[in-house]
DNA sequence: CCCGATACTGAGCGAGCGCTTAGCATGCCC
DNA sequence: GGGCATGCTAAGCGCTCGCTCAGTATCGGG
C-alpha cells in the first residue's frame, strides 16, 4: 500500500517524475476519475477521496482542478510522441519504421488505456492556452508520422495519393483504439498492436513481402 | 425564423420526426450544446436558453436532461444504422458495397458532425439502461460492417485474416471522424467518404482493379 | 361567455460544486 | 526545547446546478 507501483486499473506508472509523493498519489487518482467519468462531471472531492485525502489537501498541490487535466495532458502527450520518435528514429526500411510506430503506438493506447483516454478525449475541457500548448505537441505527433509515410513514399516502398489525409487516418485509427478498448476483453494490448501495424500496411500500399516480414517484433 | 431547417451549424434537420416543434427545438439546441460543450458541462439553462424558451419549458416536453440525451443518441444510432443497411443492402460486389457503405458512414459523421459527436461520445453520460439501449443498437451497426466483410472473403475478394479485428478496426477509423474533422477545414465531407472508402478496400485487401473501379459513385 | 386543457414563465428549493480559511500535527534547525 | 515552515483537515462560503411549482396567457368547444 505505501510503494503505489500500480494504479487500481493495474497499469503501469509513467508518472515517477511526478513529486512529492501526495501530488503524485492526486494525479493518479484524478486520472482514474477522469477516465472513468470524464472531467466535468469528476469532483475534487473524488479526486481527493481516491487518494485518500481531504478536499482541501488537491489545494495545497494544485492551484485549480483543470491544472491537474493539463499536467495529465502534457506528459501524456510528451509520452506519446516519445514512444513515435523512439520508433521512427530507429533503423530499418520505412515499412518497418511505420510498423514499430504504429504497435508501440497502438499498445499505448491500449494498455494504459486510462491514462490515454484523458489524454486523447478530455482536451476540449482545457482553456484556451493550456490547449493551444497541447495542441502544438499533438502537430509534432502528427508530422513524426507523415514523415515515416513520406520516406516510405520517396523510397517506393509505399503507394499513397493522399499522405496528410492518410497520415491523419493512421492517427485517428491509433487514437481511437484508447475509447473501445477493453482490459476484460479478448485482445491483448500486442494483438492490437500487431493487427494495427498490418492494416496500416495496407493502407500505404507496403506490398505483401515487406508486410510480412515487418511485423514480427515484439 | 420559423421555419428551423438548418442548425446555427448549418447542417440539416434529420430530426423532422420529433414533435410538437418546441420539443424538437429544445432537442436540437441541446444537440449543439452537447456537441460543443459535453453533456456534463452543458446545462439546462443553455439548453432552454438556444431554444429561445425558460428552463422550466425543458420539463414540459422532456422528464430529464438525460432523456434529451437517450433521445438524441437512439435516433442517431438509428440513422447511422439505415445508412449502412442501405448501403449494405444494394446490389453490386463487396468491394462496392463496402466502398458505399464506408463512404456514406464517414459523409454523415463528417457532415452531421455535431450529431455525430453527441451520438459517439456521450455514449458514457447515459444511465445503465439507456446505455444497454444503445450498444444493442451498435452491435447491429458492428453486425452490417461485418457482412459486408465476410461476404468479400467468402468470394474471395478480400483477404482479411481477423475479420473481428477489421471490422472493429474499420468502424473505429469511420466513428473517429467525427472527433477530428471541420467544417472549416480543407476537406469536404465527400472528399473524406473517398478517401475512407479507398483506404478501407486497402485494409481489405481488395486488389488494385476492383478498388479503382468500386469508387467512383457520387 | 365561460371552461378546462395546453404551453409556458418567474421564482426559487435543496443539493452539490470548486475552492478558501483557520487551525492542528509533525519534523527540522538552532 | 522553542520557533517556524510544511502538509494536512474540518468547516464552510458563495455559487450554480437540475428540477419544481404556483400562476398566467392562449385557445378550441359548448
């Protein structure tokens, strides 16, 4: 009870640079209840409550409710674009650079569904200025993936006529992995992940050789 | 003024079948509200406020703000349904069935976004029996997708290894849209019901002839 | 010309919200 | 061991929420 390496959820915690102790403890607990509720209809006294404190004590941590959103948002959404640089980055032929991606990518939002539910679903409840800062990380998540479509295409490995309105529909389709996946279901974050990496495949064109030996990782 | 044929969003009513015209009227200002605001932060005063009425007028025609809710998000699930079942239903090979199917799914969440919004996403916001309501209305949405699919494999157009998994994957990339597209974007909702339905043939496998060829309608 | 039904409003109730404040325990420096 | 940050709680402030209710304007039927 006093080491809180996992949330109720039973995900992991990416949130160790999180201190001291008690504010972390509150971020966890408001990222639980703004994923199972959504923000606005989460109270601070839920929040509180989950992480075993008073109401008052969110205060002494946080100025406002919505600076715990936004603390969630950001190191969500630096996460996110981490684990796509870390894929796009590494060696190997665009296919398998967009293979990577798009599992780890994918088992991100599946595994820590909680977390990526708030990330990728409760922007809107942010004000204007903490928005706009989440809204220029979420262009770099966006130009990290067209840039892997690009090489793939200058390379004549990858057939797509649109590459911003297909790059948009590989991020749509690993984003919304975070609203239907269920932890009691039959797939495991990895299936996903692996079924995603094929059908983006296809929807580059990646011709069928390539295809199946880009997946094979784990 | 009164004749109310387009929202303020100016998209169009399919909401003809709800009566008298103030109960419809409240129900389309709460749609907007939904839409923009999320039903948890949208109140009945707002709602009752866009329909040009006081918010006791709310509880003349609805029991509850969450019966708006039920209301909007069963006739939308049920539109959205008609739609694939028309187009499901038509003559022609799978890959044109499904291209038909994909892009008339995706012309109505990018077009009627504001509905479609409410209609995906506040799914969460409904109590217990509502909510079952409505997924036995979406397993029927998932059933039609999937016809169509088994249907292209059983001919052998498609080569789909998981058609669960496709299926899921397909009606996620559709559904999304209606998150991420806008109106004052650079894309029409015709041109994103063409790309969707190519890129879906793509997931498929449908070979590179038949996809050409199965696109081509309004 | 009055009747009841219908559609609506103005005022406001009880509850719960985000957030504040006064005060108490703890531990560290001198 | 006294002084004082630090981290927390109990209580509650001001406000807005979903919703209610008594009263009013309108109108078709007898």
């Amino acid at each position: 009870m006093s080491t809180a390496q996992e949330t109720a959820g039973g995900e992991l915690q990416p949130w160790a640079e999180v201190t001291p102790d008690a504010a972390r403890r509150l971020l966890v607990a408001a990222v639980e209840a703004f994923a199972e509720r959504g923000y606005h209809a989460t109270t601070t006294r839920d929040i509180a409550g989950r992480a075993g404190m008073s109401p008052a004590a969110l205060y002494i941590h946080y100025k406002t409710k919505e600076e715990l959103l936004h603390r969630i948002s950001r190191i969500g959404h630096e996460k996110a674009l981490d684990i796509l640089r870390t894929a796009g980055g590494r060696a190997g032929s665009p296919a398998e650079r967009l293979a990577d991606a798009v599992s780890s990518f994918v088992r991100w939002h599946a595994g820590g569904r909680t977390t990526a539910r708030v990330v990728q679903y409760e922007l809107d409840s942010l004000g204007a200025d903490a928005r706009a800062e989440i809204i220029a990380l979420r262009r770099q998540v966006d130009a990290e993936v067209r840039a892997i479509i690009e090489d793939g295409v200058a390379a004549g490995d990858f057939d797509v006529p649109d590459v911003p309105g297909t790059t948009l529909a590989v991020l749509s389709l690993c984003i919304d992995v975070a609203r239907w996946f269920n932890v009691d279901g039959p797939r495991t974050p990895e299936m996903v992940g692996d079924l995603y990496a094929d059908l983006v495949l296809r929807m580059v064109g990646a011709d069928r050789r390539k295809r199946s030996g880009a997946d094979g990782q784990k």
